[in-house]
C-alpha cells in the first residue's frame, strides 16, 4: 500500500490507474465472493481523478502529504463512507461498500454481498466471518489493499483469522463510533501490519511519548481460553505455533499471569480463571430495549475483569490468545460454540486487540492468534504485529 502512494505521489502511477484496476479485479472476482454490497465505480474514478489533480497541484506545505494517494480503500456497509473522511482526505479512494449480514440473520459471522451469499477466499463452502465479511474477504483476495471495519463483538478479528488477514480492534471511546452501547469500536482490515498501521497514522493523532514502544522483545501472557472458553484443539494449536514463532524470533518474551489475590484459608484453592465469561455480561449491556437481562450482574462482571486485566497489564504488556475457537463454520451457521467466545471480553473491557495470521488448519482455511494490549496501545500491537509477519500471498478465489 505504501507502494501504490509513493508511487502516485512521484507520478509514476496514476491513482485513475490504480483504481480502476482495482475496479476490474473486483468486476471479475466479486459474482463468486459476494465481498460488496455496491461498487461506485464512477464516483471512485473521479475521486481518483482528483488525487491525480492534487498530486499535479505538488504538496501545499511541510509534513506527510497525502500518505494514501491513490489506495483504493472498501468500507463496510453502506454507511461507512460517513466515517472514511480521515482517509479520503490522505488521499484514499472508496470504490465500494462491503457486505455485512444480511436481514434476518440470527448469526454476526455471516455476510450478504449484491451477488449473493460472502463465501470464504479460501473454501466457498465456509464463511468469512463477520459483521466485516466482505471486508475480509475484499482484502484477502486482494481485490483492496485495505477495507475499514466495525467491531461489536470480535466483528472485525473474526473475519480476519478466518480469511488470514490482519484485524485491529482499536481502543473503545478513542475514535467516533455510532454504536450507543459503548461496546462497539472501529477498526481496519489490511493485509500486512505496515498497512494497519498507514491506517491508524491516517486517522489518529500522532502518539504520544508514552504510546510508542521501546525496542526489545515484549512482556506476553499466553492464555488458550481465557479461562472459561471451550475452544477446539486446532485453533489453540496453531495460535500457540504463532506464539512459539514470536518467542523464537525474538518478538515476545511469556511470562505466567500475576497471581490472584485471595484469602489466606483459600491459597490451597485451584487459581481462579483469568478472567470471568462475559457472554451475560455483554448480552446484558448489548439488549436494545424490552426486558432486559441483570444488568447489575453485568457490571459486577465487566468491573471483576477489568480488575483482572489492570492487574495482568501491571504485569505483562500482552495478553496472547486464539482470535477464534473454532474454525470457519458453514453457511447455515456456527453450530453451538459462540464464535466471540474469545473476542467479546475486549469489547466489554474496552482494550484494543489485533488478529494476526496464524496459519491453516486442516480444512484449508486460515486461523488467527488475537493480541490485546492495554488502553491506548494500538502503536505496541501494530509494532508487534510488524515484527512478526512475513508478506502473505493473495487468497485464491474460491471456486461455487
């Protein structure tokens, strides 16, 4: 991505060039993935355009200017043009809105583009992921370089684990968001970190002193479950090879969790879990209206893990888990293992989570390893995440 923007800068590209081709790449894939909901061709040429214009005009000052030129850049539902400003101002061009699930969809990981059903890059008999199904998909078939997402409940790293590509979930409360529950942040969907992170430099404010992380290998906790999850044995294998490969190459350093404190006549007691299962607790504080479930248990919930965790960051600087625990499920929905099983305890908390790419399983679909940092580190997952990965390949477009 920072590819494309150098060179449209330098005007060895021209962003109408790199958009439509953008255009056709969708034009053919997109009637067997079902990534988009609308594609705006017409308008994302002329947007294009007037990069190319801007480009021409040369650079109005000193500083970064247009970081972006010419990207093409999807955003999820039709809707999320409202929140692209950001990037259309570094000189991003929206050429479409992706799918997100369809009407009466008792399931989030699922998605319904203009085409049809959003299959999996990988396996079109699998799901994506979702509420940012096309999105993932759009990405990991490299139809954009980057695709904006939303995430509720693990709506952006779920879809990133299953189509192998990088999800970040940034801190709740720290850029605008519709969503009135206080549960649901925005994020991004890129296929390298370095291209996460020209998102997060477009559309933050520079980091403070404190938010940029020192060299050297990070302090990490790995948990498979979180202690009360019930994830199958591939995904926590393969997040735990990703882990490995981060220890081996130097990236993180495991540590154990801090140890609870307790009452003396319980220290013969098995260790608490790290932290409590916030299904009710986010099921609670999600409900739109009508009898509500306990919402004072639902505090006592977020306010026991959020204990949990300032104590674990005190402690560690990560926390290292699968991003999902199962793999990609079949179109007609996940069966009995909630997918966010893994995810929604961060968006209860608030903290900012990252999926990075994990490997394959067996059934030939990508899994995820899911990094949380504390509040306001984005720049320290984002590091992480650039020290770790290898460029992957673009996903196959699967065959009907």
């Amino acid at each position: 991505m920072a590819e494309i923007a150098a060179a449209v800068r330098a005007r060895r590209l021209r962003a109408v060039d790199v958009v439509a081709g953008a255009l056709a790449r969708i034009e053919r894939a997109d009637p067997v993935l079902c990534a988009f909901t609308e594609v705006w061709a017409e308008e994302a040429l002329r947007r294009a355009a007037g990069v190319d214009a801007r480009v021409d005009a040369g650079p109005p000052g000193p500083g970064e200017w247009l970081p972006l030129a010419g990207v093409p850049i999807a955003v999820k539902g039709r809707h999320g043009l409202r929140a692209a400003g950001p990037l259309l101002a570094a000189g991003g061009v929206a050429v479409g809105a992706t799918a997100v699930p369809g009407p009466g969809t008792p399931w989030q990981t699922w998605g319904l583009g203009a085409h049809g059903r959003t299959v999996n890059p990988w396996r079109a008999d699998r799901t994506p992921g979702g509420s940012s199904a096309g999105a993932a998909v759009a990405v990991a078939a490299g139809l954009v370089p980057l695709a904006t997402g939303g995430d509720g409940a693990g709506s952006v790293r779920i879809p990133a684990a299953w189509c192998g590509v990088v999800g970040l979930k940034v801190t709740n409360g720290r850029l605008p968001s519709p969503d009135r529950t206080g549960l649901a942040a925005p994020g991004v969907l890129t296929r390298t970190a370095a291209d996460a992170v020209a998102w997060w430099r477009a559309v933050s404010p520079p980091p403070t002193a404190a938010e940029v992380p020192p060299s050297g290998p990070r302090t990490a906790i790995w948990s498979p479950d979180l202690g009360f999850a019930d994830p199958d044995e591939e995904p926590v294998a393969l997040a735990r090879a990703a882990v490995d490969r981060l220890v081996d190459a130097g990236v993180v350093r495991l540590v154990r969790p801090p140890r609870a404190p307790r009452p003396v006549r319980a220290v013969r007691s098995a260790e608490p879990p790290l932290l409590l299962d916030p299904a009710p607790a986010w099921l609670a504080l999600r409900a739109p209206g009508g009898p509500r479930p306990d919402l004072a248990e639902a505090h006592r919930v977020r306010e026991a893990n959020d204990r949990r965790l300032a104590r674990l960051f005190a402690h560690a600087e990560l926390l290292l888990t699968p991003t999902a625990p199962t793999a990609p499920h079949g179109h007609e929905g996940p069966g009995d293992v909630y997918s966010t099983a893994l995810t929604w305890a961060f968006n209860v908390s608030g903290h900012p989570a990252l999926s990075l790419p994990a490997g394959f399983g067996s059934d030939g679909c990508p899994a995820g390893l899911q990094l949380v940092a504390p509040h306001g580190r984005e720049a320290l997952l984002l590091a992480v995440a650039r020290a770790a990965e290898p460029r992957p390949p673009p996903a196959p477009v699967a065959s009907p």
